[in-house]
C-alpha cells in the first residue's frame, strides 16, 4: 500500500486487503450540545484533493456503480447524515483484488470515512431516508470520462442488502463488467 496517510493521534487507519483503499477514523469531540467531527486534515492524508460535492439520497436509493477512465478520481467517502452499504470494485488491471469488491456499512453514528483510490468503480445503496454522502475527489469531473458498471451484474454477485432500489435511467444503463473488460477503451486505461 502507498504511504497515503500520515497517522496523527486523533486518527487511525483500518487496512483492507485493496492496495490504498482504507477506512479513515478520526476523532468525534462530544459534549451536552453535540458533538464536533473533522472531515479532512491535509497532514493526515497525503493526496491532492481538487473538488468537493455531496449528495442527498432518499431510503433504497441506489447509485453507481461509476468511475471516470481517462481522468481517474480517488474519492474520500464520508456519510454526514443517514446510512450506506458501500461498494468499491478494482477495476486496475495490475491489481492483485482486479475485480474484487469491498463492501461497507458507513453511517453518521461514526466519525469514519472510506478513501477510494484511482481505479476503483464506486456505488452505493441509502439504507434511510435523506442520506447525506460527502465526497472528496482528487480530480475533477468530467463527463466525458464517465462510465458505469451494472451494479447487478450476475458476475460480480454483489450482496446487495436490498432487493428494490431507485436507480436513475443512466444508472440501469451501466454495462456488464466483462463488457467494460472487453471494451477498447479499458485496453487504453492506465490505473
């Protein structure tokens, strides 16, 4: 795993099997009015983050699974409010986890993030309603760098926790993972 973090005392640092995908923990601040919680300190987390957004997700919710092929995006994933099943599938060819997936619950009850690293396609489901999800990317968004893997494709067998989602129209067009893998494009991607 690449050195991205640097540990602090109020942080630590789950591994997991994916070379520079961890679960990042940090500190909650608690007192009778509520409590305190630091999203991102640049000396803990040694990476280039260029562009912030969010998105509210109503219960059974379901998006991705995407990624972003010519300009890849590491992405710090933070719930703010409600609860996800989390998916993060290595898609990078020279992996030793190519075509396996991570999965997580991560709600607002912890002071936890998950750090996704450039290669990975990303999706997940809102188990309650008005989900807030914080994203931190180190690349921006570009449309037309954009594409989707069928987040029910037989072949992965991700063990969704739900059966009935919302799925956008541009979500149920995601391609099969062995069409991605079959694509001239993904013979041109360098992760």
């Amino acid at each position: 795993m690449s050195n991205i973090f640097k540990i602090s005392k109020k942080l630590s640092i789950i591994k997991t099997k994916f070379p520079g995908l961890v679960i990042y923990k940090r500190e909650t601040f608690d007192d009778k009015r509520g409590y305190f919680r630091e999203l991102f300190l640049k000396k803990d987390l040694n990476k280039k983050f260029v562009f912030d957004y969010y998105s509210l997700s109503k219960k059974n919710v379901l998006r991705g699974l995407h990624l972003q092929l010519k300009k890849p995006q590491g992405k710090l994933i933070t719930v703010l409010s409600g609860k996800i099943f989390d998916v993060a599938l290595d898609c990078r060819p020279k992996s030793k986890t190519f075509r396996q997936f991570y999965t997580v619950e991560l709600s607002e009850n912890e002071n936890i993030s998950l750090y996704i690293p450039e290669g990975f396609a990303h999706g997940f489901c809102s188990l309650a309603n008005n989900t807030l999800l914080h994203y931190r990317c180190t690349n921006y968004r570009d449309k037309n760098s954009e594409t989707g893997i069928y987040w029910k494709d037989k072949d992965l067998a991700i063990n969704w926790p739900k059966k009935k989602f919302f799925v956008s129209s541009k979500d149920k067009k995601n391609i099969l993972f062995k069409n991605f893998l079959e694509s001239k494009i993904f013979k041109k991607i360098k992760f």
